[in-house]
C-alpha cells in the first residue's frame, strides 16, 4: 500500500516535470501555427511568452487576444514573404501588424491570426533605418528616409543632429511612424503644417497581395494615398521619407485662461485664421485644455504662487479653458517672436490676469508629454485602463458640444480621476488631403476634443468613463451634430461604414484592390 502510495506521487511528480519541460520547450523554440511553412519563415514565428503577452495587449489595457503566433521580420522581405505566406493557404490567415501598441481598443490584435512584430526590425540593423538626406539632386529639399517601424523621438533626435526637423508631430513621440501615419498624426500645430499624413513624401508599402511598392503622389498614388489613415488595412508601410525644415531651438509657450467658451474658441479661431489667409502664422502650437475639478489639476507649467488663485478660479466656474499657444524661435528671431507674441496676446480676450508664458527649449516642448509619463509612471498612474475618446467636432456645432458635453455630461457624470486629460482644438480642412483614407468632418473648420481618460482605479472605474465616453457619442447622435471619431475602435461593421460616409466605396474598392483575403490588421474590425 505505502509503495503504491510513493509510486503514484513519483509519477504525479514526473508528469508535471515532463509537461514543464515540453511547455519551456515549445516557448523558446521557434514555433509556427502552420503546416508547410517556408523554411526561411519558419524560424521567425514564436510563442514566446514575453513575445505573445506584449501581442495581447496595448496601451488601452482593456482588449486583449492571444494571438496564434507572433512573427519577428528581420528585414522587409519577410513581410513580404509573411503575407505571400498567408494569401497562398486555402484558409489564410489574419496578420495584425504592430507598431508600438499604443492603440487603446485593441486595434493592433488578433485572436486567430499572427501579430507582426515591426519594432523587430530594429534588432536587425541593415545600415540604420533612418537617414537624412539633403542631396540636392531631389526637389524635396532635405527629408528623413525612415523605417515604418521607427519611433518619431528617434527621427526627430537623428534629424536635430543636421540643424532640421520633421514639421508635424503628435504630442507624444514614442508611437512609431507606420502607426501614426495608418491614424493621421495630430497635434497643435496641424492648423500650420497639417497633420502627419499630409506630410509624406514617398512610402515604401508591402500590400495584402504580398507586392512591395514605392508610392507617392506621382508614383502608385493609389497605394500612397490608400495607406495615409488606412489603418493599417490595404498595406504594411515599411518606410516613409519626411520633409524636414530648419529646426527651432526654442519654444515661448503662453498660457491664456478663460471662463467663457465662446470667447476662448473665438480666440483660437482667429489665430489659425493667420495661417487660413496667408499661410504664415502668427503661431506654431495652438491647442485647448479643459482645467476641471474631475481631474487632477496639473498646474505644474504656473508659478507656485498663481496655483491657489487658478484652483479657486476653476471651482468658481466649474470649468477654465485654457488657451495655450507656442510659436518657436532661435537666437535670431527671439526679440521679433516676442514682440509678435505680445502683439498677438493684446488682440485676445482672456481674463485679464490670468496670462502665463514661460520659454522652453524646442524638444522639451515637444517631449512634454514624456516628461508628465516619467513624472506619474512611477505613482502608478500612467499604465492603468484607458478609455479614451477622440471625436472631430464641426465648427457651426462646438458651442453646442461644450454647453452638452463638457457641462451637460462631464461635470454632470462628475468621474473622477487622479490623472487624464481633456483637450479641445480647431484644426483647417485645408490642411488635410481628401485622397487619402482619413476622414474629417465636412466643414472647412472642426475641433479635435479629446477625451484622455485615466481609469487610476482600475477597471470599474474604466466603465465609469465608457459609459461617459457612450453618453456623450449619444448627445451628438441625438443632436444631429456630424462628429467623426478619430483612433477609434469596437464598432461593428455598420458604424464602420457610417464613419467613412461618402468615402465607404473608396474603403471597400481599396480593400478588394490591395488585400483582396482581408488580412491585414483585423483588429480594427471594419471587414470583420
Ligand atoms: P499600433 O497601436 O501598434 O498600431 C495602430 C494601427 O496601425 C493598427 O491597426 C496597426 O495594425 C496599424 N499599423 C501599425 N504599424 C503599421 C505599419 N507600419 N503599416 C501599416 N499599418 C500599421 N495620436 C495623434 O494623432 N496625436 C497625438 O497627439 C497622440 N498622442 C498620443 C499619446 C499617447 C500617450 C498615446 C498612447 C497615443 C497617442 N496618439 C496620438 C495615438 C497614436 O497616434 C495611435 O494610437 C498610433 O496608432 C500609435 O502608434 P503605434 O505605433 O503604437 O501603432
């Protein structure tokens, strides 16, 4: 009886040793969902733990799906072959490419597929993946020659070394250039340079057929103009060449509050239109935060002294817009930016007292946004749920927006947070290229209003903010105002078409034309 009972616990024990030993295995070898793989591919799948859990989530924390494989290119090629690979099967299989993964609905996963890993790339060095050239022969003037799978901080700082910079940027700069440029790239500045699709003078494109294309306006402009704000469903985009201007090496950011939003949205209107008459621009930057006792109040950029006086201003009124406008400068242009800055501030209407400017060097202006990471990360609210929201709203409905939205549903919902953000700015239609897959809404002025919600207490507290972010796509629904959403996610296939209006045809025509077994990035569920 007592061997039977030690044999059965040695045999308990030799089976758990025997699975633990075939799991670690069948993690670190490589390993391919598929039979028949081509030899070359076959190395480059992994269920690597590490490789599999980074796969299955993104920055949102609130969609995950474990992928069949993760695949690791160590050039172009491989893309290509991948996607040859998968369109050769009778059944193919889905391919979610990935950048960064800071999408927040799961837009870069897929459950039955294969995630594709392109910052991979950049284990494999052929030469650097980002070169500037300032050849002369082109009529481009200089430009960046970059990766698809390169992060915009990486360009700018390779760009900075030759005097030059990228013009358009996001506010954060550790996305990669593919996943921006599958979205549109947007921030203060799109009034002035236009967002980062507009910005592109040639792609290099792996297609859902598995053809690698170079594209521009002139060459294949139907892949080119296809791929801009395409998320990521007729091609992969492998490279990008950036035009580049001088590079700034200062900053004067001036904050301007108000309490009326009619007054604040008057104010930035005027200032873009500067640039809507002429083209030159008596800003750089212009965007809009909302200061709300729901949020933690970041006060940071104002004199310690001035910060009661703001708190209270804000629990008087509920809600402070704040106005903020940066225009750049060198040593050479200081005194002349100043002295326009001033002369633009006397023409605004803000509550006197209440102007604040500070000067900035040119990339910590632009890392901003790092800058707060690295400051809250370590209290444990950067990486929490993010149920975020971003909606274009056209110019004839914002008052409405705010009167319904920011006053009748925010305050009103009153979810708290210990971090998040709220912006709302105009950007100009003209700015943006109508032939490219990105959809705007249909007036010549719209306001960007985003919704950065931090769910700080986990995800109750997330479903708190969905329920706002449904409330608030409800009043606009309910009051006619034609919103489109930008960076979205989870809708079905009718909201999709919905969303693309007019350019619903175009989508499907591209769609048959470019990835004809619809397998590229399914986790935006718009062929699902
Ligand atoms: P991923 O999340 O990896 O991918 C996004 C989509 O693009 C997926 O569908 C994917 O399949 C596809 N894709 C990725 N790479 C490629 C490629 N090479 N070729 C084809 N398709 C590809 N956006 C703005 O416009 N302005 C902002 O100011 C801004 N600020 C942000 C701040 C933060 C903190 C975060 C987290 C996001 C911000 N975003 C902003 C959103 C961001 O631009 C998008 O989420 C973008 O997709 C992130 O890039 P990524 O490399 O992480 O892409």
């Amino acid at each position: 009886m007592a061997w039977n009972i030690v044999l059965s616990k040695v045999m308990t024990v030799l089976w758990l040793l025997s699975t633990v030993v075939t799991q670690a295995q069948s993690n670190s070898r490589p390993w391919s969902p598929f039979k028949s793989v081509p030899k070359d591919l076959a190395s480059k799948f992994t269920r690597n733990p590490q490789a599999l859990s980074l796969a299955s989530n993104d920055f949102g924390k609130i969609v995950h799906k474990t992928p069949k494989a993760v695949f690791e290119p160590h050039s172009v090629k491989d893309i290509s072959a991948l996607i040859n690979f998968s369109n050769s099967l009778p059944n193919p299989f889905t391919i979610a490419t990935r950048g960064r993964g800071h999408s927040v609905s799961g837009q870069a996963m897929t459950r039955d597929g294969v995630v594709l890993n392109m910052t991979h790339l950049n284990a494999f060095k052929h030469g650097s993946r980002i070169k500037v050239v300032c050849d002369g022969k082109s009529s481009w003037g200089c430009y960046a020659d970059v990766g698809g799978e390169q992060l915009w901080i990486d360009v700018l700082n390779a760009t900075l070394k030759h005097g030059l910079t990228p013009l358009a940027f996001t506010d954060y700069l550790y996305l990669t250039v593919g996943g921006t440029l599958s979205n549109a790239g947007i921030f203060g500045g799109t009034f002035r340079f236009g967002p980062q699709i507009a910005n592109v003078l040639e792609l290099d494109v792996v297609t859902g057929k598995g053809e690698f294309v170079t594209c521009s306006p002139e060459k294949n402009s139907e892949v080119f103009y296809a791929v801009l704000g395409g998320l990521g469903q007729f091609g992969v985009i492998t490279r990008a060449k950036i035009p580049l201007g001088p590079a700034p090496t200062k900053a004067r950011r001036v904050h301007l509050l108000y309490s009326d939003f009619a007054t604040f949205t008057r104010d930035q209107e005027y200032i873009i239109s500067f640039n809507e008459r002429n083209d030159s621009s008596e800003a750089d930057f212009l965007e809009g935060r909302l200061l709300l006792t729901q949020l933690a109040l970041e006060l940071s950029f104002y004199p310690t002294a001035d910060k009661p006086r703001i708190t209270s201003l804000v629990t008087k009124h509920g809600i402070i817009y704040v106005l903020e406008l940066v225009k750049y400068f060198d040593k050479k242009s200081e005194a002349r930016v100043k002295q326009e800055v001033e002369d633009l501030i006397k023409k605004l209407h803000f509550i006197p007292t209440f102007k604040f400017e500070q000067d900035e060097g040119y990339v910590e202006f632009l890392q901003r946004v790092h800058t707060a990471e690295t400051f809250i990360d370590p209290l444990g609210l950067w990486n929490v749920p993010h149920p975020w929201l971003n909606v274009f709203v056209p110019k004839s409905r914002i008052i409405e927006f705010n009167e319904g939205v920011f006053k009748g549903i925010v305050v009103q919902q009153n979810v708290t947070s210990k971090s998040g953000l709220y912006l709302v700015y105009p950007m100009n239609r003209k700015k943006w290229d109508d032939r490219t897959s990105a959809v705007t809404p249909d007036e010549d002025i719209f306001y960007s209003v985003n919704f950065f919600n931090f769910a700080t207490s986990g995800y109750e507290h997330a479903k708190r903010f969905e329920v706002q972010n449904q409330l608030v796509l409800k009043f606009c629904k309910d009051a006619g105002i034609k919103i489109k959403e930008y960076l979205t996610g989870n809708k079905t296939h009718e909201e999709w078409v919905e969303h693309f209006g007019s350019k619903w045809k175009l989508i499907e025509d591209r769609k048959a034309e470019f990835d004809p077994n619809n397998i590229l990035s399914p986790g935006q569920g718009i062929f699902q």
